[in-house]
C-alpha cells in the first residue's frame, strides 16, 4: 500500500508563477543587453511595468524573447503567449 506522500509529492514543487517568469524574463534581458524590468503576470500574458524606451526595446525582440522564455519555462509547465 502506497503512502499520502507518494500522491502529495507533485505539489511539494510548486511554485510562484509569477516569481518564475519575473526571473527567467530578466536572465534573458540581461543577456540581450536590456535592463531589468518589473512586470505583472497573469492570463499567460506579460503585463510591463518599466520606462516606454525600454518597453519598445523589448516589444521589438519580443518574437525571440517569448521563444527563448518558452523554452526556459516549459519544464515548469508555465506558457507565456504575449507581452503587453
């Protein structure tokens, strides 16, 4: 008889999504040469709090960010489907 913390186990990994994406979306702006950013996640879009320079910057990446930040995600089964 299999014990409670073999089916509980999936849950002990949990985490924030919001926390994730705000992480692997700086990792990848950092290496594309673009500041930090603060944002909103929710209704798998990415809501920009941040200078309108530095959102345009990224709106015109934003093809080869969302497929670079897809991929980072995908083992934590989080899809991002747009960037606002």
């Amino acid at each position: 008889m299999d014990g409670i913390a073999k089916y509980l186990k999936r849950f002990k990994t949990l985490s924030n999504p919001q926390k994730t994406v705000t992480e692997e979306l700086n990792s990848i702006l950092k290496k594309k040469g673009i500041p930090e950013v603060t944002l909103s996640f929710k209704n798998n879009s990415v809501y920009l709090n941040t200078h309108s320079v530095i959102r345009s910057e990224i709106l015109l990446h934003q093809k080869d960010i969302l497929t670079a930040l897809n991929k980072k995600l995908e083992k934590k089964d989080i899809r991002v489907t747009r960037i606002i």
